[in-house]
C-alpha cells in the first residue's frame, strides 16, 4: 500500500511479492485479512444434487459396506444419460468417506497393551517358502513355529516339515518351554483353524481334549485371539516379518541357501535365534523370576495310533506305508506320531522308526520303506523287485536308483533283478552303503555294468598284521597296596 502511493498497481504489486491480481483483489476490499470473514461455499455447482439422497443415501443407509464405484454403477444404470462416464468418482468416493464418518457404524479400537513379565506367551505358525531355502539341491516348502514371550521377546523357533497341526505344536511348544526353563501364566494362540482343517467332528473334540490335557500338565491358562484379528496375536505377528527378514539376511551372508540336510538347515536357524535372544538377556532375567517352575517331566506332544502289521510287510498311518521288520508281521504296533517322524512301539520296546511323510492328492500311495525290513525275503524272491509298489522307494540312495536303471536297460529282467537284490543284500549285510555307493557311482561314470562278486571283492578289509612282539609292563601287587593305604 505504500508502493501503491508512488508506483503503478502492477509495479507495486510485484514489490510486495505477489500477482496484479491479487493487488486488484485488496484494493477492492481494504479490510484488512485478520478482520475478513472466510465464507466457505462451493465454487461449482454438486454433480451430485438430486441424486445423493434420492438414490444413495437409502442404499448407504441399508448397507454402508457398499463402496463408492458401486454407487457410481447404480447411478450409470438409473442415469445413464447425467452420468456418462466416471467424472465424479472421486467426487462420490469423498461423499462416502464423509459420511461414514459422520453416520457408518462404530468400529473396532486397537488397545494397546502394556506387557506383564511372566504372563503372556504367544504361538503361531508362518509360511517360510519365500526364503528360497533348498535342501540337497531340492526346493524345501516348509513353515516356521514361532513361540514368543510378549514382555521380554524371548523366542524359539521350530522348522515344521507338515502343515500347522496339534503334534507340531504340541511338540515345538514344549521344546520353547524346556528351553526357556520356566512356564507362562497364559499361552495364546489364533484359532488354530488349520489344524482342524479336513477333520470330523470327533477328531477336533479329541484334539480340543488332547490340547486342554497339554496345557494342564504345564498349568497354564489358554486364550485365542478372534478369527481374522491378527492384531490381537500382535506380538508374535510382529516378530514373525522380524525373524524372516533376519534369516534372509543370514542365508545373503552365507552365500548359500543349499542345506546338505533338514539337520543342518535347524541348526542354522537355532543358532541365529540364539544370537537374537542374546540380544534381550536383561529382559529375559526379569521375566524368568515371574515364571512358573516346570514339571517334573514332559507330557504327550505327538498322536497316538495302534496298527496292525500287514503281510505286506508293513502298516498304514493316516494314509502312508511304512516297512517293518517281516518278525512283526501280525503284531498290532502302538504308533506315535510326530510332525517329521513316526516311532512304533510293541508293548514299551521301539521297534520302528521312520521320517514322517505325507499322503499326495492325487490319490497315489505314498511308501517309506527301509531295505533293510524286506531284504531277506526279497532275496528270496528276487523277481517281486521288478514290478514291487515301493521298487522305487527301496533304494536307499540315488547310486542304486540309476544302477537299477542302467541294469534293467541293458540285462534280461531275471539277470537284472537279482543283481539289484545281491547289490542290496552286500550293503545290508557289510553295513557298506555308503562305501558300495561311491562303487557303483565310479561303475557308472565308466560305463561298466555293476557285478556283485566284483564289488564284494572291493570291499574286502585288507589284511593287516599285527605286532606280536608288544612289550607290556606288570606292576607288581604290592603297589596296589601301597596306593590303597595312601587312599586310606
């Protein structure tokens, strides 16, 4: 305004900082801005008007999960000559955003929760496939049991080969406990629908029992967030990202995320998880002195099943052969089932065990043969080979599945057949089959066809011969008598 005494209106605009237009708009209106009141108003007329409450608002109000696109839609159809394209849709999608604002129904509030030491513990299960981890050169789909104590963050983490079930947590539950050395006061979990998933009715209230049964033995109180609320397990969720992201950047630093064996891929695990918990040891100090003591011994963490031993040579466990030494035959086995093996028992004496494997979709049976249960009647009956159930899951390692191919390419089915079994019968009876791998492997590599006399005469211990001059001295007695009265 004092520019404007001495300088044109553009020139004194331009001095003060802003546009001729703007200099217009004061001069029009001398009040100053702090004394002005601010009129709100639209500036363009509502695309909406007659339309909002005539056609929306009903169907807002009958239903407010409609979203704005479907409105849109509705109004395209009752209106197709107002509403020819999608020009208002931002417009509509703020109408409705506002109003479920000021009208929707309530909603849910996340309460945040101050931790408790020693009262709260959390599980859950978590896909791990993204990891990319692989297992003697083969893909290893697995998931991860994640066990979290909520005040210190103390964790313990399981590789679960099956899907979520009651014996994989069970077991890896009880694992977390043991080695925490003590128990919670409250063990939560989601709702577990997984684990009952495909089961009848029966099945689920012997699980709900076997659960209940479980969580007594430790004396701990149970509790399950709402279906689909994630937020209310909060804490182990949380972590579970955390501890993904952790084993990634470890598999980067190994430059290798190949495992010679499931062995070897936990032990990687544990020991990354170690480190983390190292991390929280002043936590974890306060929170001990809040646990409770554990048990004097553990409890039940697997299913239990009696089978009978077919004369097949072996039993059926939810769909899954498994051999069994042929002296079992007719016996009725008591089975307990882990998340990745399976142990039978007759009477109190372990018997049978076997890696735990899984029934396929597509209806095909799935066998777990030891060759060593069948090996002596197979000698006997060398031609069953040929066209056995389970030939191809008797091998014991890939040596012998490609010397039993490169045999029954190249020699008549006979000849084939009792070669492989004189094969399988010198590993089973030297206890060589790691040895009479490694022989097969070079026979092949060198085009030669396996020949069981040869090879035994390979693995012929060489003779050695022992020193018969070795000077050995005798104390004499009454040196044990002098040390006995130095005792005394």
């Amino acid at each position: 305004m004092s520019d404007l005494q001495t300088h044109s209106q553009r020139t004194a605009a331009a001095r003060a900082g802003f546009s001729e237009r703007t200099a217009r708009r004061i001069d029009a209106d001398p009040t100053l801005p702090s004394n002005r009141k601010i009129a709100h108003g639209r500036t363009v007329a509502d695309p909406l008007e007659g339309y909002w409450e005539a056609d929306l608002l009903p169907l807002l109000a009958k239903d407010s999960a409609l979203q704005a696109v479907t409105l849109l839609r509705h109004l395209q159809s009752l209106h197709p000559l107002a509403f020819p394209d999608d020009r208002i849709r931002r417009t509509l999608e703020r109408r409705v955003r506002q109003w479920r604002a000021l009208n929707g129904p309530e909603r849910d509030i996340i309460f945040r929760q101050s931790p408790e030491p020693g009262y709260m513990a959390q599980s859950d299960f978590t896909h791990a496939d993204d990891l990319g981890v692989m297992i003697a050169g083969q893909p290893f789909p697995h998931l991860l049991y994640h066990f979290v104590m909520v005040y210190s963050r103390w964790e313990h983490v399981g590789v679960v080969l099956g899907g979520e079930s009651f014996t994989a947590l069970a077991e890896n539950l009880q694992q977390a406990l043991w080695s925490l050395g003590g128990v919670p006061h409250n063990h939560r979990t989601d709702s577990l629908s997984a684990a009952f998933r495909n089961l009848t009715s029966d099945q689920r209230q012997d699980i709900n029992q076997r659960y209940e049964a479980f969580v007594g033995h430790y004396g701990m109180e149970t509790s399950r967030n709402n279906r689909g609320e994630a937020h209310e397990n909060g804490a182990v969720e949380s972590q579970n990202r955390h501890l993904k992201t952790a084993i990634a950047q470890a598999l980067i630093l190994r430059g290798n995320r190949d495992f010679v064996s499931i062995t070897d891929y936990r032990r990687f695990v544990d020991l990354l998880v170690a480190r983390r918990n190292r991390q929280r040891a002043d936590a974890v100090l306060a929170e001990q002195a809040h646990l409770k003591p554990l048990p004097a011994r553990r409890t039940t963490d697997f299913i239990e099943t009696v089978v009978p031993v077919t004369r097949t040579g072996g039993f059926l466990v939810k769909s899954v052969f498994y051999s069994a030494p042929s002296q079992l035959i007719g016996q009725r086995l008591r089975v307990h089932v882990y998340d990745d093996r399976i142990e039978a028992y007759l009477g109190a004496t372990l018997v049978v065990h076997h890696p735990r494997a899984r029934g396929r979709d597509d209806g095909h049976r799935v066998h777990v043969v030891n060759y060593h249960h069948v090996i002596h009647a197979l000698r006997r009956k060398p031609q069953a080979l040929c066209n056995s159930v389970y030939r191809d899951n008797l091998f014991p390692r890939t040596e012998y599945a490609e010397a039993w191919k490169v045999l029954q390419r190249d020699l008549p089915r006979r000849d084939a057949c009792r070669r492989m079994v004189d094969l399988l019968f010198i590993a089973h009876e030297r206890a060589c089959e790691a040895e009479l791998a490694h022989l097969l492997a070079a026979d092949l590599a060198c085009g030669t066809l396996p020949d069981p006399e040869t090879l035994t005469l390979r693995l012929m211990p060489r003779h050695m011969t022992l020193p018969t001059d070795v000077p050995v001295a005798h104390p004499s007695l009454a040196s044990f008598d002098a040390l006995l009265g130095g005792a005394a």
